[in-house]
C-alpha cells in the first residue's frame, strides 16, 4: 500500500480503521488515489526484445516432444518479463510463436478472443477459417476473429512457424471468455482456398444476400498478403516520410475503413535507410516484428539492435525512435483498437 505522509498518531489510528474494515471488504481509496489515476500511463510492461533463433530453438525442441494434436496449439508464449505468469506481452495483449510441423494439424475450435497470424518462417501451410482455407507465405497476415471456427494444417515438407496476436488479456480483464471445439479436428473445406480475398479484397463485394456473400458483412477479409502491403509500401516510399513514422500504412476492414479487429490494430513501416525518425509515445503496447532490414529502436533510454525476425514489445507510453542502417521494414500490432473504441487513446509527437 503506497502510504501517504501523516503525524504518528493518526497513522496509528487510520491503519486501525483499516484493520478493522477489513473483514468488511472496504479499503481507503486515498491510500491509492495516487496509483489509480496517475497523472501518465503507468504500464507494469516493459520494453523487451526476443531474438527470433532462440524462440526457434526450443520451439524445435518442443516439436520434439509434444504434437501440435496433442498440444491443441504447440505455442511459446512471448511473456513480459514485467508480467511474470500473466500469459501477456503487454497488460492488454498476447504473443505467442505457433508451429506446424510437416503433416500436423492444430484442431479446430472457436473463441471469444479476436487473433491474428503472422507468417515468419515456412510456405504453404494454412488456417481456415470458417470453412476457407487461406494458404500462408512468409510476412502474410491471417485474422481469426472473434467466434470463428480455426484450425491450422500443414501439408508442405517444412515446418511453419507464425506469429499468434490475440486479445486474451484484455478478454480476461472482462471475464468474456467463451470457447468450444468440436470432434472434427480438420473443417470442411467449404469454398477454394483464398476465395473471399478475390470476393471482398480488391474493392467489391458480392451483392448483399447472394449465396456468395457468405462472409459475416461486418468482418469479410481475413487475408492480408505480404506480396500486397509490401508492394504499397514499396509504393509509399517513394514519396515523403512523415518524421515521426516515416512510411507507415494500417491494414484496414474493408467493411468499414477501421483496424482489422475490434481490439487489434495492425500496421507496417518502413523507415528508409540512413534516416531515423522523430520520437513518439502512444497510450497503446504494441508488439514488432522486424521484416526485413537492420537497425536501432530507441526505446525511453534502451537501444535494441534489430535483426530481420527479431521482436520486440514496445509499452503504453514509451518513447520510441527507430534508426535504420539498410531499409528497415516493421510488421506491429498493438490494442490501439480497443483504446479508440473505450475513448482512451492518446498519442504525443515529440
Ligand atoms: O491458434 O487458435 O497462440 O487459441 C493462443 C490461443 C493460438 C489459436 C494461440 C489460441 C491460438
């Protein structure tokens, strides 16, 4: 308890009061006023890095010993070292590396959490996703949202490793949690592989109520291609970068223009190189993934050296600038989402 400064004598008498309104489920609010409603954010997470080659390591070893079947999903959690036991990269977010081995299912189940998939090593794997399988590369993005039935194959000859980014904290804080699986590990494959990208992503839409208008009207696409965004950065930088993000573009819910999930908003930067940018500090925690390239992100007063499939966790109102040595490509995600919707997202150039 964070102990305001008071004369012996009253101290005395308070931590009494408070001893015996114990028993009562009563506590003093000007005991933690202070803490409760700071002044700046006040993030227990810390900024942390995680080189890709030793997650894979022991992500190989437990392909050793335990299957993706067996493990439902064969996942190392990205913890916070700020959050020990807490399964969580920053207090509202989770991140976890997934693998698939050759010939390897992850059973089908559904639930309340909102996910994310980045790609990071392998080719050919897929998740389906309410029936429609979408057929990963390397730095694509796959979305699971909320309530959709998932499971994840491999039938390629390498093993297939993405990047999970869910909302499992946030959900936890709510008490939301809702899941069910089902006894058919593998769904149907209802419709071709990557049907609704040719369907909702290139700026149409099946009319409303025809039988190929079969995904939710809110939430149509749920395959964001590495070969498309790479291509309209590639595009973007060669115009002006902005000082603070230097080329930056949001994936977007085509249904509405807004993140591509209710809680998680994903995005991808280039930063060109030889230039740096200007520091920046956001109320969201956001995670990274370095795509290509080499360089620094200052982060408050820690320098992380960055290497193409290092991540790192960048939390609630820390200062970040990021220096590139050759181009420098950045996939992050972060509850940005979840803040705008609750009214509390705040954000400061510097
Ligand atoms: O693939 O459905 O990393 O349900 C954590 C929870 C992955 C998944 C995670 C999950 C999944």
């Amino acid at each position: 308890m964070i102990s305001i400064l008071l004369p012996n004598d009253q101290r005395e008498q308070l931590d009494q009061l408070y001893a015996a309104m114990r028993p009562d489920s009563l506590t003093p609010l000007w005991e933690v006023l202070a803490a409760l409603v700071s002044p700046t954010p006040n993030s227990p997470a810390i900024a942390h890095h995680w080189r890709f080659g030793d997650a894979r390591r022991h992500l190989m070893r437990a392909g050793d010993l335990i299957s993706a079947e067996q493990a439902e999903r064969r996942v190392l959690i990205l913890e916070n070292p700020g959050l020990p036991g807490e399964s969580a990269i920053t207090a509202s977010l989770y991140a976890g590396l997934q693998m698939i081995l050759p010939g390897e299912v992850a059973p089908a189940h559904r639930h309340t959490q909102s996910a994310l998939r980045f790609v990071m090593e392998g080719e050919g794997a897929y998740t389906t996703v309410d029936g429609e399988r979408a057929v990963m590369r390397p730095f694509d993005l796959v979305l699971t949202p909320s309530w959709q039935w998932h499971d994840h194959g491999n039938e390629t000859a390498q093993p297939m490793i993405w990047l999970d980014g869910l909302d499992i904290p946030t959900v936890r804080h709510f008490a939301a949690s809702f899941a069910e699986k089902t006894d058919k590990p593998v769904q149907a494959r209802l419709v071709e592989d990557d049907d609704s990208l040719s369907r909702y992503g290139r700026n149409l839409r099946p009319l409303r109520g025809s039988v190929a208008d079969r995904r939710p009207a809110d939430r149509p696409l749920f395959h964001y291609p590495y070969a498309d965004w790479r291509r309209s950065l590639a595009d973007m930088a060669a115009g002006m970068p902005d000082p603070h993000l230097a080329h930056a573009l949001e994936f977007i819910n085509p249904a509405d223009g807004g993140s591509v999930l209710p809680t998680i908003a994903a995005q991808v930067q280039l930063v060109p190189a030889g230039t740096a940018t200007r520091p920046r500090r956001g109320s969201d925690g956001a995670v990274y993934v370095v795509v290509e390239g080499r360089g620094t992100a200052r982060i408050d007063d820690r320098e992380i050296i960055l290497l193409p499939r290092d991540l790192f966790v960048l939390p609630s109102w820390a200062t970040l600038s990021l220096k590139a040595e050759t181009d420098l490509v950045l996939f992050s995600y972060s509850d940005r989402a979840a803040q705008e919707r609750l009214e509390l997202y705040r954000e400061e150039r510097l």
